[in-house]
C-alpha cells in the first residue's frame, strides 16, 4: 500500500517542482494556511519552544515568529522537491556561496585537506547541499537517516545525489569516512538533533539544557579534520546565502566538549539574528538532563 500512494503522489511532487517560481509560492502559502489555521500542525510545539528560547518576548512577538517561521516551513518543504528539476544554473545563483566561503573551500581543497562541516537545520540545508556539489571541488557526503519506505528513501537518495554530492547513513558514518580518507572530501554533520540524554554532551543552548550528539567531535578529534561551521541564511524568499568558517583548525588539540561548545553557539547566535528559519516544530527539548 506504501508503494502505491507513492505512486500516487509522484507526478503531483513533479508537478510541484517544475511550477514557476511565483506560482510556486503561491502554492507555498496555502500550504502554510492549510497548515497554520486549519490543521494546526504542532502549533503547541513550536510556540513553547518560542517562549522558552525568548523569554524575553512579548506574547506578540512570539506570535509573529511563530507565523514566519510556518511560511518559511512550507517553503522548505516544497523547495526540497525544486531539486528534482531545478537547474544547475538556478540551483547556484538561488543558493550562493559568499566569494569568502568559496575561498575557504578552494584552500582546503589546494591543501588536500579533507573537513568535518558542522551546520544546523537552518536556512535551506538541502540547496546548501545541492550548491556545494555545484561549485566547490572536493566531493560532499551527507550523513542522513535512511527511510523506511523504499521508494521514498530512493526518491530522497536521489535527489541529494542529483549534483554529484554523496551520502552516509548514520550508523555507518565513522565507517565510510575512514574508507574515504585518502580523498579531499567534506562530510556534513546536521548538529541540532536529538540524541539520547545519557550519552549526550549537556550544555545551556537558547536559554534551556540541551543534549548535543558527541559524535560530531569525536570524529573529528579521531580523524583530526578541520572543522569548518556553516550557516545559511535567507537573503529574501527562495534566495539563500552560504557562509562559512574555520571553527577549529586542529581538533587532536581541543578538550572535551569543546568542540560542541563552539559550534551551538554558533548556531544560536544565528537563530537569535533570523528566528524564523529554524526548525522550531522539532521536540528538540523533549529529554530532561539527568541527575548528577
């Protein structure tokens, strides 16, 4: 029965991606009103992590947020699917990389230095990604959560595959990565999920304790791969910028919970300057930090 409504939804997803732009926002919007005032869709989620992550907000201003960052969740989903059609030509100039960001990458490249990119779901990961194979030079491999429905997870594997990009299903990361690292590479780490309380790093993250998965930096102290943050900011509707930076250039030198210090904070400086594209319906808080 999975197979056939995915048969079912196919043409309509195409559909979807080869629409023009404008009419493609169109679209976007009553997604958002269907979504918003109709269905609701974890309004109680998003609007509680709002109020805790600004206290200092007023009821207003917490609403506000609230109804931008539902916009800008239907755009996500529905530019996720441009990327089956859209070409490369407007997969770059609608994701750019800042002329810095592509230099960073071309000296990593010059120096045959393979990277750990560690980013948050913030802006358009999925156009990031599709805008590095484009125009940067050494290969990018995403570390994803394989999906139960076949057909789904194909459609997914190729569509973030469409640009030459490459990817690694969790469980297998570390393993991949060694097998690989004879290539100039980069391998993208989304550091804002959920993992489990008792393995975590604990920190203070938007004002409330947060876990943050150690694997991020524990790769990279094992394989000693600069470590290089990433932020995507929207520019203006379906238009993106890429920024990056050095975060640590020798990780075998940093201590523990270093390295996840310096990239939430990174990431939250960012969600405090643009609230309204991150990922705010995800239960990011929902594990209590354990007793001492």
């Amino acid at each position: 029965m999975a197979a056939v409504g995915f048969y079912i939804l196919l043409p309509f997803l195409y559909l979807i991606s080869v629409l023009p732009f404008p009419i493609f926002y169109l679209v976007s919007d009553l997604f958002c009103f269907l979504l918003y005032y109709v269905v609701g869709y974890r309004k109680k989620v998003v609007y509680q992590n709002l109020k805790n992550s600004f206290p200092e907000k007023s009821h207003k201003e917490i609403k506000k947020i609230e109804r931008e960052f539902y916009s800008y969740l239907c755009d996500l989903f529905l530019e996720t699917f441009k990327t089956l059609t859209i070409s490369r030509k407007q997969a770059a100039r609608r994701c750019a990389f800042t002329p810095k960001t592509k230099e960073l990458f071309d000296k990593l490249y010059a120096e045959k230095k393979s990277c750990i990119i560690v980013m948050g779901h913030f802006g358009n990961w999925e156009w990031a990604g599709n805008s590095f194979g484009i125009l940067c030079k050494q290969k990018l491999y995403v570390i994803y959560h394989p999906l139960h429905n076949k057909q789904f997870n194909d459609l997914i594997y190729k569509m973030r595959t469409r640009f030459g990009n490459g990817l690694y299903a969790m469980r297998d990361t570390i393993r991949e990565m060694i097998r690989n690292r004879n290539e100039v590479n980069c391998t993208a780490f989304i550091a804002d999920q959920t993992p489990a309380p008792e393995s975590a790093y604990w920190t203070t993250f938007l004002n409330q304790d947060t876990p943050i998965f150690r694997g991020t930096e524990k790769i990279a102290q094992k394989l000693n791969f600069p470590v290089v943050y990433v932020t995507v900011n929207r520019v203006k509707r379906g238009f993106y910028e890429v920024n990056a930076e050095i975060l640590v250039e020798d990780p075998k030198s940093t201590k523990e919970g270093e390295i996840s210090e310096l990239h939430t904070k990174k990431l939250e400086a960012d969600i405090k300057a643009q609230p309204e594209v991150w990922l705010w319906s995800h239960r990011r808080w929902k594990h209590k930090k354990p007793e001492a």
